[in-house]
C-alpha cells in the first residue's frame, strides 16, 4: 500500500536518493550521461542538506510516497506560477501507481487553492506518463544546464 505525505525535513536524504536513481536508471535511455549528472548530482551530505535548506524557504508543496514505511516517490508543485514542478519514483517501484498517486494529490491540494491549471516542463522520459494522465504537449524545447549543454524538454499543461 502507497502512503502519500507532506515532506518532512527527515526526508531529504530518501528524496535525493529517489531523485538520482529516478534520473540515471529510468531516464538514462532517454538522456546522455552528462545531462544526467548535471540534473541529478551524486548523493552526498552536502547535497543532502542542500535540499533540506531549499525545502525549508521553498514556496513549493512537496509530498513523498512511501511504501512499507520507505520513501519511494516524490513530487512538488509551485502554487504561485501553477508549476509542477517534480514527480520522480524510484526504478523499482514504478508502474506500480505511485506517480499517479502523487500527481492525483498534487492535483487535488492545487485545486483547493485555486488553481485551475498547472503546467510543467517534462522530460522526453516521463512525457507518457503525464499524457496519460491528462496532460497536453504545447511544445518541445531545449533547457540550457548550467554547462551550455542542451536537454530536450516538452511543455504540458493540463485543466485541473
């Protein structure tokens, strides 16, 4: 059974961990390497809190998944520019309704404050997955990374 959540600062590690193997083993088909580790950097205890003192100033709602008291997913959206901003699942717990769980409550907490839209940059990865769950493609773009490499992205949107 999949546990959706508010984040909590004692989640960052799993987060981050979620988020390096969400990038380099389900993404990895889709991206080369040196896009794959500028998006997600090792896991390490600086990074770590790095992401717990983000979180803590954020604007952004961050939910986790957990599974059998393990943090399995997670995902985030921006309530002020109606952003989604995240959703990741660890390889070994996906196809297993877990994204969409997460999407769903994000959904719904965006719907209780108002929005009636949210839009996102996805990866050429997860594309299908908001497809499936409603979203549209408006267009495909390319993200700059901090190195001048280009990442291939598609921007969604979806009625709420």
């Amino acid at each position: 059974m999949i546990t959706i959540r508010p984040f909590a600062p004692a989640d960052a590690e799993s987060v981050v961990r979620v988020h390096w193997e969400a990038v380099h083993e389900t993404a990895g088909a889709d991206y080369p390497p040196d896009i794959l580790n500028e998006w997600s950097i090792p896991v390490t205890p600086e990074r770590v809190q790095a992401f717990r003192a983000t979180r803590a100033t954020s604007k952004e709602i961050t939910l986790v998944a957990e599974k059998n008291g393990h943090v399995v997913g997670f995902g985030a959206f921006l309530p002020a520019t109606n952003e989604l901003t995240a959703i990741y699942v660890l390889p070994e717990a996906g196809s297993q309704g877990v994204g969409k769980q997460l999407l769903q409550e994000l959904e719904r907490l965006a719907r209780e404050r108002g929005l009636t839209e949210l839009h996102l940059d996805s990866s050429l990865t997860a594309e299908p997955f908001y497809r499936a769950n409603g979203y549209v493609r408006e267009s495909t773009e390319e993200h700059t990374r901090a190195s001048g490499r280009k990442m291939p992205a598609v921007q969604m949107r979806r009625a709420l």
